[in-house]
C-alpha cells in the first residue's frame, strides 16, 4: 500500500494505490516507454477521483498503447492487471 501526495487544488490529497504482484511483474518486464505511459495512466486516474466507478466497482482506461483495469475504493485504487501493446 502506498499513499500518493496527489496536489490538485492547492490541497494535497492522499490516496492509496496498490499494485498486485502481476502488475508489479509485468511493469518490471516493460521497456522504459511501456512503463512510463503505465504509469502516467495510473496517476492520471488517480487525480481524476470524480471519474471513478463507484466504491468497489471496477473500470479499464486506455492510452495511446497501454490498458489499466483498477477497483475504486474510496481511499484509493487497486490496479490489478494491466497491458501494453508496443
């Protein structure tokens, strides 16, 4: 579990974000851009809370070459699998 300082409105906001262990896996196993397009994502949806499904519920969101599937909470998110196609 890490907590994530996330400024957005002048007011840091704290929020959870948690990686399975294939998601962990799969990160390492991305060349440099993969990872970072991966990443970006994530903290995209992160500052985004409004645009979460409901607590529990689940989503994809995609990018030029990558894909995230997360659960919201509402402390944070859980990103349980991921792609990238480069």
């Amino acid at each position: 579990m890490v907590l994530q300082p996330i400024m957005r409105t002048g007011q840091p906001m704290m929020y959870r974000v948690d990686l399975a262990v294939r998601v962990e896996d799969a990160l390492d196993e991305l060349p440099e851009e993969g990872r970072r397009e991966v990443l970006e994502m994530i903290a995209a949806i992160l500052v985004r809370k409004e645009s979460w499904p409901a607590a529990g519920g689940w989503d994809v969101r995609f990018a030029a070459r990558s894909w995230v599937a997360f659960t919201a909470y509402s402390d944070g998110i859980d990103v349980y699998d991921l792609g990238w196609a480069g």
